[in-house]
C-alpha cells in the first residue's frame, strides 16, 4: 500500500449554535465573548484529517468504502468514503492516528496507514489500494477487457495518464482532466483515460459530459466493465433508471458479484418502482460488500417504511446507523427513527 501525507496549515471557522431564552443586552455582550473564545482556542487546538483512496491504477474509488479512526487506545469513530472515494475526519485532538481503510473485501487488501494531527492544521492523506492476491481473492466471473490492456498505447499518451494520476492523488482535478484530454488527443482509443475523465467530470457534478466520455469507453471496448457500471453510476444520478437498468444488466453480466453495480442496479429498480427487485439487490449488495455498503440498509429501511412494516423498517435504520453512524443520510435515518417508534 502505498500511501503520500503531508500537512499543512489551513484556517477554518466554527459555527456555535445557541439555545435558550432571551438575555439582557450585558448578558448577551458577555456571552458573545465566551463563546468566542470558546471557538478561538478550538480552532487553535482541533484539526482534521481529509483524504482520497485510489484504486491500483491511480483512478478515484468509485465505490464506497469504511475509513476507521484508530489511536492506540482502540477505536475512534469511523465515516465513508463518497463515490469519489473521498472522506474527512474534523474536530481532532492533536495525536498519530491510524487510518484503515475496508473497501470491497473480495477485491482490495485492507489498508492502513499512520498520519499526525497537529493543532489547527489539516493533514492530508492519499492512499492506494491493494488488489487482494489471488490466492486469497475469490473467483469472479469478470472478463478482461482487450481495451484496457491495449499494448498499442504510445508511450506520450501513458506519460499524460500517470501526469493525471499524480494530479488526482494531490487533488489537482483540474490539472487532471487536462493530462487526460491530451492524453485522449494523442491517442483517442485510450479506453482508460476515457473511463478517468468521465469520473473526474462526475466528481465536478458535469454529469453529461461525463455520460459522454463513459459511452466512448464503451464504444471503445463494450466488455469493459469499468466505464459501463460508471454510466450506470451517472444514469441513476441522472434519474434516467430504465436506461440505467440496461447498462446495469450487461455490467452485471460480466461481473455479476460487484457490490457496487448490484447496489446501483437495486437504486435504479427502485427509481422504476420495483420494491421487490430492489429489495433483493439491496440485500445482495450489502451480504457481498459489508459495512461499505451500508447504504443498501438505508434504502431497505425505505422500502420497508413506504410498506407500512414499521418493524423492519426501524430495524433497517438502527443497522444502519450501527455501520454508518455518520454516513450521509444518518440524520434521515435518526429522523426516520423517531417517526417509527
């Protein structure tokens, strides 16, 4: 695993919220002043650690994974990555920390690496996955795509896709997509930088011409798994689910036990109002990805709700909160909770 940290200093503001009833002018004025100095010495105390995981060749995790804050006292708390496979950790005492990182466990070595929080300065890491060896990987049905192994790349355009790389590992998206549009330009059947430029237009929200770059992979090599569960990704977020469901079922074809294309086929199922697929796929994404696939649960606590099973719903949402307590629909999920009980 290889792993890049630095540290550098970047100022940030707190907000205080305040509750209670109406003070006199004085009483105010005194504690406007506590609470600034409340949030003065917590800036000048707290830090963060924010991050990027990238798969073995140096495109962004499209997928989620679990990030655990560990310090030698065990446990701290634990987030996950979005579908950039990007994650942050705020408010931290100064301390070494270890990061582990849990992706897809039938694909990827669990990672960890060390990283020191100093006061008021963010720390920065970027970590690279490790395909599990094949000794102790599981067999997949996946068929190797011709294009991604396309020896008749000329060495300036595979110069321009390790320059985008490094930008995406340092965080240079913008410096990204231009070594991945030159790249193109030297060489317009690189399927891979296709595949790359499309998720790095995602991560910028430009999710047309991110569509676009996903269906000239496609055209490129239509086995390539990798740019057509990416249109897929795009189409769900697009709201286009039956299109999506097309692009799904060949992805799935040829790697039928992906967590990440039966989750997004269970989305786009449940776009087109089949519960019960959705339900299913839901339930699969979650047996073969684990915790990071919490997601799947929150979406079955959905379901559950909208059927009226109160019961399961709520136990959807509470199993969800256990593995994701600060996932990005868990204060949906604490709402959803207290409405059920």
């Amino acid at each position: 695993m290889g792993a890049y940290i630095s540290n550098r200093g970047i100022g940030f503001a707190n907000r205080v919220a305040t509750k209670g009833r109406v003070l006199t002018l004085r009483r105010s004025f005194i504690l406007v002043i506590i609470l600034f100095a409340t949030c003065s010495f917590a800036a000048a105390q707290g830090g963060s650690i924010t991050g990027n995981i990238f798969l073995p060749s140096g495109a962004y995790l499209n997928e989620r994974a679990r990030i655990t804050l560990q310090t030698e006292r065990g446990i701290r708390s634990s987030v996950y990555t979005d579908d950039r496979g990007r994650f942050e950790f705020k408010g931290l005492t100064p301390a070494i920390y270890e990061v582990v990182i849990e992706a897809d466990r039938d694909r990827f070595e669990i990672a960890r690496a060390k990283i020191e929080v100093f006061p008021g300065s963010p720390a920065i890491i970027n970590i690279n996955l490790k395909d599990k060896k094949a000794a102790d990987a599981r067999p997949a049905a996946r068929v190797i795509s011709a294009g991604e192994l396309d020896s008749a790349i000329p060495g300036p355009a595979k110069k321009e896709f390790e320059h985008a790389s490094d930008a995406s590992r340092s965080g240079r998206i913008d410096d990204a997509i231009a070594h991945l549009r030159k790249a193109i330009a030297i060489y317009p059947q690189y399927l891979m930088a296709h595949n790359d430029l499309g998720t790095q237009l995602l991560s910028q929200g430009k999710l047309d011409e991110a569509t676009e770059e996903f269906r000239r992979a496609i055209q490129i090599d239509s086995k390539a798994f990798n740019p057509r569960l990416n249109l897929g990704i795009v189409l769900v977020q697009k709201k286009q689910f039956s299109e999506a469901l097309e692009t799904l079922k060949i992805a799935l074809a040829g790697q039928p036990d992906s967590p990440a294309a039966i989750l997004y086929n269970g989305l786009a199922l449940e776009g087109t109002n089949n519960l019960e697929g959705a339900e299913r796929d839901f339930k699969a994404a979650h047996d073969l990805g684990g915790v990071a696939y919490a997601l799947a649960l929150f979406h079955l606590g959905q379901i559950y709700s909208n059927q009226g099973d109160r019961k399961r719903a709520r136990e959807m949402f509470e199993e969800y909160l256990r593995e994701a307590p600060d996932g990005a629909d868990a204060t949906r999920a604490r709402k959803m909770i207290a409405i059920l009980k």
